[in-house]
C-alpha cells in the first residue's frame, strides 16, 4: 500500500471536515456587567446558564457587577473611612499627640543608640 500518494493527496493542517450536523447554536442571552471605571462588559450565557454576581472587567481588572449604577468597589454614599479616621474616632488629637510624641521618643532613643 502506497501511503505516501495519500498522505501528499491531502493538505496538511486543514482539520478534516466535520459531518454537517444540524446543530442549533445554544439559546443565548447577553449579560451586561459594569465596573467602577465605566466599562461595560456583555457576556453571553447560556439561557439556563445562572450568571455570576460578578465578572472581572477586560479592560481594567477590576470586578464588575450587573448595576450599572452600583458597581462593585465604587465609593458607597458612606465614604470609605481611613484608618486615620477610625484612629480619629477613638482618640482624641490630644492623646494622638500624645501618642506621636511617645512614638517619636522612642524611634529617637533607638536611633540615638545604634
Ligand atoms: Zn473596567
């Protein structure tokens, strides 16, 4: 058997032909996600498919949600407290100076002995 004629006989790299089946693409929806820098992300599910509560923006990383007004990790009307703040709430400026002043005596005898 003469393999070589039918090896040259066909273009190497074309995937064979698959058999036409009659297949329905899958029922799809689109699904819109939102990130925090306004990229609006449409994915498309399976109609069945449950879509996930977030999905990570292409274009900046971050997780992006399904409001478009109520992104994951945009500023919430109750701004994001530093951790000044939080320092700020439970201590008054004077025991913050207080604080400081103890901090910076002890960082001046350390370095005052090495
Ligand atoms: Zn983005």
């Amino acid at each position: 058997m003469a393999s070589g004629n039918v090896i040259r006989g066909s273009r190497i790299g074309s995937a064979p032909e698959r058999p036409t089946e009659r297949h329905e693409p899958a029922p799809r929806r689109a699904v819109t996600y939102w990130c925090r820098n306004d990229h609006a992300t449409e994915i498309r599910l399976a109609l069945d498919a449950e879509e996930p509560a977030v999905w990570d923006c292409p274009r900046c990383g971050v997780p992006a949600g399904r409001d478009a007004q109520n992104p994951p990790g945009r500023t919430r009307p109750e701004p994001y407290k530093t951790h000044l703040a939080y320092v700020k709430e439970r201590r008054t400026p004077q025991e913050g100076e207080a604080l400081l002043n103890e901090a910076l005596a002890a960082l001046r005898r350390r370095r005052g002995r090495e």
